[in-house]
C-alpha cells in the first residue's frame, strides 16, 4: 500500500476546456492514500486512509486535521448530505459532523467496513466490502441492512440518477427504484463485473471498470455501451461543467466533453499517475 499522499489541483473552464496544469498541494505528514474527497460550502474534506479526515478552506493550497470525535485514521469514505458531514471507516463506523468538520459524532452501524457513501433526498446509503448495502433514513443515527436481490456484495459504489440508485459490485451493476428495498442486476452490455466508479450526469449514468475501462448507459442500465477510453481501471469519476473527468490506476487523469467518444489525457504537472479519487468544487 502506497504511504505518500498527493493531492493536486486542476482549473478549468465553465465549458470544460482545461486551461491549467495540476499544481501539488502542501498537506500534513503521515495521512496516507486519499480515498475520497467531498465539499462543503467553499470547503472540501479528503478521507485519509492513515490521518483519518482533512480539510481545506482555499482551494487545496493549505489542509488541516479535523478529527475531534473520529477514533480511527483510516477513513474510507466522506459524503455530504446537506449541510451534514458523514465519514465512513475500514472499521466499520461512520462518523457525522454537523459543523463543517469540527467536531465528529459516531453513528450507529453494523460493524462493516465501509467503502462508498452516498445521499439521496433524506436518505444516506453505504456500500460495504462483504455485506452489501445499508440505509439510513435518520441522518445516520440507525441504519438498515438493504441486500434483497443484491447477489454480489462487496460494494466499490453507489451513485443515484433520478428515482434510481445504482450500485458498482464485484457482480456488476446493481438498480433500485425503491430506496435500496430490492435490487436487479443492470448489466447488460458490460463485459467487466468489477465497477469501482459511478457517476451520473443528466440522463447519462457512467461505470468505472477494473479493467475495461468506462461504460455509458442513457436507459438507467437497460443497455450500457462501451466508451473509447484506452486506460483500463478506472477508479473514480467526476464531472464538471460538460466535462467528464476519470482518475485511473496508471495512466493519470482523463476527460471527456463528448459522452465518452473522445477522452483526452491531461496530466500535466502530476507527479503521479496512479489516482484514486477526484472531486469538483467550482472551477477547480
């Protein structure tokens, strides 16, 4: 396992277009690999898997602990649900803030480690390596075991397109029109079981391989195709403005303005190419 963090900037344009290079950020010694990054009002938060949870209040320029009530560093995944805070753990907690990170409360979970957070409306979702998916429709206080018809459940994510909510296992991909009450298995297309990534953008819902790079479905999974994007595992996804922006295992960063038909590499002043997690927030 990786022992050095780099987190870096990239700015770009409303359009899309990139129009500077990545820029290194100073961080604290000693966190570990960055898993995830959330944001906040003008904050953003990165889940650390050896310093627990970051924060930086200008663009990645300086980071600071915020770890006041979090009893474990190795933080998996981070979530925002209004202007709640959730953190999720190896170990099996998820922690909640209600003040931006200055303090973390523990919630009650079923001792699973988590690996993918995500909110939907009043409910907030968690996908964990070995016991599928939970609920939570309390803001974290009690959560709900939520596997039928989930055949395969180690988790890698969970993204949510309209009414729908979608789950990336080590089985494919999973749907549910019901708040997470059944599941069925959208595949369809995809030749890769392995979805370590989800993103939705308008209509479009987006699936990260390992190994087979991106697919593309406009139907909520009925059918997925497979995008032109040469590097193999993809990792993470996140969009912004008309762009689509994939982290991958070895080849850095790549972006699309077209759906996928076209990927651009833009790696420029990154000192490494193996990236595990993206997040937007603004322009940058």
């Amino acid at each position: 396992m990786k022992t050095i963090i780099i987190i870096c900037i990239l700015t770009v344009s409303v359009l899309g277009t990139v129009t500077a290079q990545w820029v290194q950020c100073p961080i604290p010694n000693g966190l570990g690999v960055v898993r995830a990054f959330t944001s906040l009002s003008t904050a953003v938060f990165a889940a650390t898997d050896g310093g627990g949870v970051v924060r930086s209040t200008d663009n990645g320029m300086t980071w600071m602990l915020v770890n006041n009530g979090i009893t474990t560093q190795f933080i998996q995944s981070i979530v925002t649900n209004g202007t709640i805070l959730f953190a999720g753990s190896l170990s099996g907690e998820i922690f909640r803030s209600t003040n931006s990170g200055e303090s973390w409360v523990k919630s009650q979970m079923t001792n699973q480690s988590i690996i993918v957070l995500t909110a939907r409306d009043t409910g907030l979702f968690a996908g964990t390596l070995g016991g599928g998916v939970f609920r939570s429709m309390d803001s974290g206080v009690t959560w709900t075991v939520v596997n039928s018809g989930l055949t395969k459940q180690i988790v890698y994510s969970l993204a949510v397109s309209g009414s729908i909510l979608f789950a990336g296992t080590n089985g494919g991909v999973f749907r549910s029109s019901d708040n997470g009450e059944t599941w069925t298995a959208a595949n369809n297309g995809v030749t890769n079981q392995f979805i370590l990534s989800l993103n939705v953008r308008g209509a479009d819902v987006f699936a990260g391989t390992d190994g087979n790079g991106v697919f593309r479905t406009t139907n909520n999974g009925d059918t997925w195709l497979q995008t032109n994007l040469t590097a193999s595992t993809i990792y993470e996804l996140a969009q912004s403005g008309a762009s689509l922006f994939a982290g991958t295992n070895s080849a850095g960063v790549y972006f699309t303005s077209n759906n996928g038909t076209s990927w651009t590499a833009v790696n420029t002043g990154l000192t490494s190419l193996d990236v595990r997690s993206l997040s937007v927030l603004g322009t940058t």
